[in-house]
C-alpha cells in the first residue's frame, strides 16, 4: 500500500492504529482489517484486471442496493493506483457459514442451514419496480463469459458455451441474488445468518443460481437439503437447472 492510500483511508476513518491479514482469504483480493482508534475496517486489495473489474462491481452494488431486511457491508471509499484497486468497507462481527458449520454438531448444523434458507428467501422476496425475465440476466453472463473466454480469465470452454447458449433452462421472473451465494460468503452470528459479504455478482437476476450454489456443498445429504428447503419455502430446483447453473454457468466465474 503506497503513502498516498494510507492517508487517503486516514483521511476517511481516522489514524490507522494496525493493519493486518483477515484470517479467511478468498481467492480474488487479499483482505485485511484496519484497526483505527474509532473501530475496524475492512480493506480489500485487487491486483489483476479481472478482479479489480470484480473490486469495482463490489463497491457499486454497495452503494446502491438498499433493503430493510438484508445486512451487507457499507462502502466507505474506493481507490486506485496504477497497480492495484483498494475497497474500504465496513466490518460486521461474525464468522464465515463454512466455518460455523465446519465447527458445529449435526443439530447445530441443521440450524444453521435453516437460518439459510430463510436469510435467501428474504433476499429473494424484495421487492422490485418491475418484472424482470431471469433470460435478461443469463444472456449478461453469457456475454460475460464469451468476454472471459477472450481474455483468458476463465477456464470454460467454447463448447461450454456454446452448450449453455442453446441449451438455456424455461424462464423465470427474476428476482435479486447474490450472485456466489456459497457458504464462504454469508457471515454468521450467534448461530444466526446476519449478512452476505463478497457482493460483486449481486444484481436482479434467476434465483435458481443462487439457489444451486447455496446447496451444492450438502445437495446428497437429505438432512441438511431438507432443512434447507423447509425453510426456503418453495420446491427444490430440478437437476437438470443444477447442473446447468452449477457444471456449467459457474465455470465462468
């Protein structure tokens, strides 16, 4: 971090007392808390085009989604420098879903799930101004993954997508999503799902996607699916949309 960033951050949260890593890393910017004498911050850190592209999507939708029942992150600033883009933030208290459930008893585990699935049903449930087609969305991310494809940010294939160009499950009204709706990128607290964290996928969009990446890590246990979807409140996707969404749109991210 250059001179110029840190009295930037200074500026807008106040003398840094320390900065150091955040323990969970992704795999597209590093993280880290700003501790200053008001509180702690978070500060991520983009490197290459197609994450600080990522970096810049994350700090618009924070600043534009709003919601009376969905905890995210407040965008406090959003630099930049010739080399790497920087997304100041503020922090919520809590642990990752991956980690509450790696260090929770089979009861707990069925609560957290539970607590996840009314969290996205919430999120799916806010209100739009309009009706909006889910083809509006994917026909984005196929332009997306095509760009991918040409700037070598991807690992999907041309026939990849060729396939899922013409291969596209039925329509659905779109709703919002998060976009990487996994368990890496939900925080818990107090056995409780309180907030979604890594937002740059967020946008109105088909929720099925949101819904095959949120229950891929346990879709063959029927313990946790059904404590999941009891509490969702709507049927499971079909496997023929999971595996569209999960074997094939997910490639491109």
């Amino acid at each position: 971090m250059n001179v110029s960033i840190k009295e930037r951050i200074e500026q807008k949260v106040g003398v840094i007392h320390s900065i150091h890593l955040v323990a969970e890393q992704g795999g597209t910017a590093i993280v880290y808390y700003v501790k200053t004498l008001d509180g702690t911050y978070i500060l991520k850190q983009a490197s290459l085009p197609r994450y600080r592209e990522w970096l810049a999507q994350e700090a618009t939708v924070m600043q534009t989604f709003k919601s009376q029942h969905i905890i995210i992150p407040t965008c406090i600033d959003y630099m930049e420098d010739e080399q790497q883009d920087y997304l100041l933030m503020s922090y919520i208290a809590g642990e990752t879903l991956t980690t509450a459930l790696a260090n929770a008893s089979e009861f707990q585990r069925l609560a957290l799930i539970r607590s996840f699935g009314r969290f996205l049903r919430h999120f799916h449930d806010q209100m739009l101004d309009n009706s909006t087609s889910s083809e509006v969305w994917l026909d984005t991310q196929l332009t997306q993954a095509e760009h991918y494809i040409e700037q070598s940010w991807t690992s999907g294939s041309k026939t990849l997508l060729t396939t899922l160009s013409s291969e596209r499950p039925v329509p659905i009204t779109a709703t919002w999503i998060h976009g990487d709706c996994t368990t890496d990128n939900l925080l818990v607290r107090e056995n409780k799902i309180v907030a979604f964290i890594d937002l740059a996928g967020m946008t109105v969009g088909d929720p099925r996607y949101d819904e095959t990446l949120a229950t891929r890590s346990f879709r063959k246990d029927p313990k946790m699916f059904e404590a999941f979807y009891t509490e969702y409140g709507s049927e499971p996707i079909s496997e023929e949309a999971f595996r569209y969404f999960d074997d094939g749109l997910y490639e491109f991210c």
